[in-house]
C-alpha cells in the first residue's frame, strides 16, 4: 500500500468516523432534551467536534436528521436480521409487537419519532425527512413481505398498525407523568394478531383488512 493511499484510507475513516458521532450525538441530545432543543452547537459538542463539522459532513441540519432516520433503520435491521436468524424469533406476526417495543423504544427510536413529528411543522424538515423515512417505510414492507407473506397493501396495514401502535404507546410513555403501562395493550395486541393469523403470516389477516 503507498503512502497515498495510506493517507486517503486514513481520511475516509476519519470522514466515517465524525459522521457516526454526529449521529450518535444527535440521536443521544434529541433523546435526552427533545428535537427542539437539539440545535447543532449542542450536537457538536457532544460529537466532540467543530460546528463546521455538521455542515461539511451534511450540509444542513436537516440533512442530518433524515441520515439519523437512515441510519437508525439500517442499526434496527441488524437488529431484526439477528433475531430471525440467530434467535428463531419473529417467525410469527403476532411476536413482532413485542419485538417492535424493545426495538424502537430504545433511545434511537425515540429520536426518530421525535424527528418524525417535528417535519409536521419545521419546513426544513418536511421534503427531506419524509423523503428518507418513504424509502425506509418501503424497504421494511420488503423485507417484512419476504418473511411473513402477504400481498403489499395488506402487509403494509399491518406493519403500521404494529409500528404506529408502538410508537404511539412510547409518545404516551414519555408525555404521562410517570410513564404508563406498554406490557398490557402490546400484549394485547399480539394476542388479537395471534387469534385472527394463528398460522403467523400476513396473508391471514387479508380477509379482515378486505372487510374494513
């Protein structure tokens, strides 16, 4: 290996390097104090770099939300892929609720919601963000169809009800005063899915989602 190249390698790694900071540090301020609060000095400062280090590596502070989006979806599917593969889970629909909680409540998955909400009413946010999360949102109705079945449009009622009704049970866990119960409605929820699809695939849930 030259020296050229040496060094060209070196430069990359660092550019990787400040890149996965700043979205270790933006997903840890927005956790911790909320989207709003998490302006990008504060985000800097937690990567342990220059201001001028964001708008290099992104160019504007939306364009590092939508790759926080990105990239927590892309560390949520090692996630998922580990536990089909390696610990026989999430074989059946009606055990993906539970895996959903554990999953997005993690401090990443709050910081997606949080970012999620904030594009309703920040402009900068809007094209970009919704843009990144479109293209996730079709990428995990791929990989959900290839392991539970189902035609698209059913399969994707379903992963949003399963998604949405997570999400919404963390909102409420983080705005209720001393948080609320998620073990009941997701167990709950995972016992109707287990009742209308006992065979565990989507296409079993087509008849009912036809009907609504």
């Amino acid at each position: 290996m030259t020296q050229q190249s040496r060094t060209r390698r070196s430069q990359e790694e660092r550019t990787a390097e400040t890149r996965v900071a700043l979205i270790d540090a933006a997903i840890a301020v927005i956790h911790e104090l909320g989207y709003a609060a998490a302006s990008t000095t504060l985000i800097a400062e937690r990567a342990g770099v220059s201001r001028g280090a964001i708008l290099h590596q992104f160019g504007t502070r939306a364009a590092l939300m939508a790759e926080v989006v990105a990239e927590v979806y892309r560390r949520e599917m090692d996630i998922y892929n580990r536990l089909v593969t390696q610990e026989q889970q999430g074989r059946n629909i009606h055990e993906w609720p539970r895996i959903l909680m554990g999953v997005l409540g993690m401090p990443s998955g709050i910081a997606v919601l949080e970012i999620l909400l904030a594009s309703q009413s920040d402009r900068d946010l809007t094209e970009t963000v919704r843009k990144r999360q479109a293209e996730v949102e079709e990428a995990a109705l791929a990989t959900m169809r290839a392991d539970l079945g189902g035609k698209a449009d059913a399969a994707m009622a379903v992963k949003r009800l399963m998604v949405w009704a997570v999400r919404g049970l963390s909102i409420a866990n983080r705005v209720v005063p001393d948080g609320i119960d998620m073990e009941g409605p997701v167990a709950l929820l995972s016992g109707l899915l287990k009742m209308a699809a006992p065979g565990g695939k989507v296409d079993e849930l087509e008849p009912l989602i036809a009907k609504a």
